[in-house]
C-alpha cells in the first residue's frame, strides 16, 4: 500500500514527548488500523494534521471508496490532533464522529486536512475534509475527542 512516511512534528513538540520517553512519530504512526488502511500521517501538529490513504484496498462491492474508510482516516486526523492538543499529560479519546460523503472515488489517493474547531481543556473538536487527487471533496467530517487525565507511568 506505498512507503511508509514519518509524521513531521515540530521539533519542540518531539523533544518535549522524548523528554518523557515517547517517541512520537512511532506512536502517531496510525497504528493497526491505519496501517492495515495504509493511512500516512504526513503533517501533525494541534493546529494542522495531513494524512492520506490510497482508494485501492478501502472500497465497498460497488468498487468506490468505503464510507468506513473515509470514516477511518478522519478520525485517525482529529486524534492525533487533540491528542497533541492535549499534550502529554491527556489521552484523546473520541466519543462523537460523524461523515457527510459527498462524491464517489474509485481510484487514487485521497488526502485528509483536520483542523480544530474547538479546543477546551476537556474537549477538542476537529473538522476533517477529506479530497480527492483533483481536489475535490469526497467527505466532510467532524471529530470531538474527551481529553483524560493520562496514566501515571508505572515505576521501574
């Protein structure tokens, strides 16, 4: 499903992550999920995450691209970006996404823009619009996320 290609974070955001031990770009890699999709976090940051995920392999019987797929990248970009929101003290957890599809793709490679609506100290709110290789919308998506207290790290 093509290379793999290294999340770009700005250079403060993965020291002060290494600092706790957590290598960010491994982490924000797009996991199981988005690997098996082959979803590609290009840019991340708490104002701007791009990701894409090719067509090929995410369609439904009709041959065009899953709504579940758009779906998957659109949450995998609002994540990442609540998640840096949150900072390394908060985990992102989602509990509200939904999807307008407005075309059909059979073939390419769709990029995903998320950027924040909201961002509160327990909650962030991502818009997701998700394109086609001529720049036209495929899906509107929002994402709101629950920002946790994240787990003490256990002792050595």
């Amino acid at each position: 499903m093509g290379e793999h290609t290294a999340p770009t974070f700005p250079q403060e955001i993965i020291d002060e992550y290494a600092a706790l031990g957590v290598d960010l770009p491994a982490l924000f890699s797009a996991g199981h999920l988005g690997e098996r999709m082959g979803v590609r976090i290009l840019e991340a940051s708490a104002e701007r995450v791009v990701g894409t995920m090719p067509v090929e392999g995410n369609t439904q019987p009709y041959g065009l691209l899953h709504g579940g797929a758009s779906a998957v990248l659109a949450e995998t970009l609002g994540s990442v970006g609540s998640m840096l929101h949150g900072g390394p003290s908060k985990v992102a957890v989602g509990v509200d996404l939904n999807c307008t599809h407005h075309r059909g793709v059979r073939s390419g490679l769709i990029t995903g823009v998320a950027a924040p609506v909201h961002r509160g100290r327990s909650t962030a709110t991502y818009e997701i619009v998700l394109t086609d290789e001529h720049d036209k919308r495929v899906c509107t998506a929002r994402l709101t996320c629950l920002l946790r207290d994240a787990p003490a790290p256990e002792a050595a």
